[in-house]
C-alpha cells in the first residue's frame, strides 16, 4: 500500500500550496441542505486557479522533485484535463517543460487552458486508458520524466484540501468523493486519519466507468468500459493497484451514479449555489442525493471537486 502523507507531511505540503493560492472556502447552503433534508456543506475546489483541486498535487509533486534536486528538462502526462492544467501550473513554476496527451475529442476549453499555461498538447486514442500509454512510451522516448496520475508526492497536496474541510467542519459524519484515478478519494481518507476523525468517506463512481467499484467488489483490479459522456474526471479504464490497496479497506461504500443524475446534480448546484461543476465536480452531490433518505440528521460534506466543463455542453446540461 501506498503510504499515506501525515499530518507533518500535509502540513508541509499546505505551505507548499498557500504560495500559490489560499485555501479554498467551504460553504454551508441553504438550499441545497434543503434539497439534501440535512445540513449540506459543498467544499469549494473549484475555486483554485486551475478550477480544481488537481494543483494541490502538481505543486507538491515537484516541489518534492526540486528537494531531491531531480527537476527534469521536461515532464510528461496525460489526462482528461484536470491533472493536464495541474502540471502545466506547476511545471511553468519550476522552468520545466511540459508535454500532455489527451485522448482524442477531449474537452476543447480544457485543452485551451492546458495551452495557455505552456503546456505542449498532444492527442491520441480513444480514452484516457490509450492517452496514458501514449504518454508512457513519449516519455521513454525523450529520456522525459513520466508524471504518473496516482503517485505519493501527488496526495500528499491534494490531501490539503481534505484537511482544511474536516478542519473547518469538524462535526462533518459523512463525506462523499469521485473517483477518478483515486487521488481525491485516497487523500480524503489521509486527512482523515492524519487528523484523527471519525468521519465515514464514501467513494463515487460513475455508473458508465466502474472499474473501481468491480475492484473493489472483487480485491484486485478488474478493467471496465467507459461510456459516461458527462462525467470526463471520473472516465478511468483501469483502476490504480496502489490506490486501489488504500480505498478497499478505508471506504464506508462505493456509489454509483448515472449521467443523467449528474447532469440533475450540475443543475441544482448551480440553481442553489450559482457555481458551475463539471460532471465529476458534481458527482458527490449526486451520491448524497441517491441515498438522500439515509442521511436524515447527519452533517454531510460534499467535494466540487471541479468547474471545467466546456460552454456548450454545460449549455446543454441546464
């Protein structure tokens, strides 16, 4: 397994962070605890520089590079596009070239965002599965340093965010995260225990990428087809093993939710907050509302984890 970062290391890590941006607020609202039936507390990831919480990761992934006096010449990723802006903020920070792979059709203002922070942009395959691969092989190519989407360096990072949430709302009970290739969700159950608190995390999937909840069902990795045409952030292939071996045994449960449940959840999070959440951004709300009926009572947190949806389709969605 993984280590998780401690306590130290989070803290480390927010210094890291607050150099570039100030903790991210969380906002109890009326309406959606109102829609929810419980007091709903929506942590605002959103609100970053990149429109997500993805740059907590990058700027501490090199970061702990530039400690260990291993900054390279260039980086290599892929991504759908959170991770991809992620890197380029943090590669452009640290002088160090940067080259991303999308799958082919990925997110045209996603793509825009990724270049005009420096990134050199390159597409090809069908899904994030085959972008990645791509990646892999370009960086042994060019002797470049391969940035993995899951990986120590990168939770130690997007852990603070978690920190700053159950810090702030300590009487949270349960906490709902998407899954994309697990770094949220693994860095939620890091705050969690570095800090000590008893709230229960619930992972959520998209029911159209499920590769996570067949894994974990199963105890080992178990590849599954990506449909979802909403929910890009959460359009994993195959699941992280090392994530995998943190999220089996520290979340309560998985859900999963369907486009349609998400298209309603960035409907309502706009209606009742007037903030944009890209579909995995509003996976977690999405969740909370299928099981709204067991959540009487209990203060509830939810991570919009994103606001990068391209005009048109979000367009479409409302």
């Amino acid at each position: 397994m993984a280590a998780l970062p401690t306590l130290a290391d989070i803290e480390a890590a927010a210094q890291v962070v607050y150099a570039d941006f100030a903790p991210t607020p969380q906002y109890r609202w009326a309406l959606l605890s109102e829609r929810l039936g419980t007091e709903c507390w929506l942590k605002h990831e959103n609100h970053t520089p990149v429109g997500a919480f993805k740059i907590r990761g990058g700027l501490t992934y090199f970061d702990q590079l530039a400690r260990r006096g291993a900054l390279p010449r260039e980086v290599v990723s892929a991504t759908r596009g959170n991770h991809g802006q992620s890197m380029g903020w943090a590669a452009r920070r640290h002088g160090v070239a940067c080259t991303i792979v999308v799958p082919r059709g990925n997110s045209v203002e996603k793509n825009a965002a990724m270049r005009a922070l420096g990134v050199t942009l390159i597409e090809h395959g069908d899904d994030f599965q085959e972008a990645r691969e791509h990646a892999i092989q370009l960086a042994a190519d060019r002797g470049a340093h391969m940035v993995p989407s899951f990986h120590a360096d990168l939770l130690r990072g997007v852990a603070t965010y978690w920190w700053e949430f159950l810090r702030a709302v300590p009487q949270l009970a349960v906490a709902y995260v998407p899954i994309g290739q697990g770094s949220g969700a693994c860095s939620a159950i890091a705050a969690k225990r570095a800090l000590g608190h008893g709230v229960r995390i619930v992972g959520v999937v998209s029911a159209h990428a499920t590769t996570y909840a067949d894994s974990i069902a199963a105890g080992h990795v178990v590849e599954a087809p990506v449909t979802t045409q909403l929910a890009d952030g959460m359009a994993c292939r195959v699941a992280d093993p090392a994530a995998l071996a943190i999220l089996a045994p520290h979340l309560d449960h998985v859900v999963k939710v369907t486009d349609a449940e998400v298209a309603a959840a960035m409907r309502a999070l706009f209606t009742d907050t007037h903030n944009v959440a890209e579909g995995a951004g509003a996976a977690a709300f999405a969740a909370a509302m299928q099981e709204r009926a067991s959540l009487a009572g209990l203060p509830v947190g939810l991570a919009l984890t994103g606001g990068n949806v391209d005009a048109a389709m979000f367009a479409g969605v409302l």
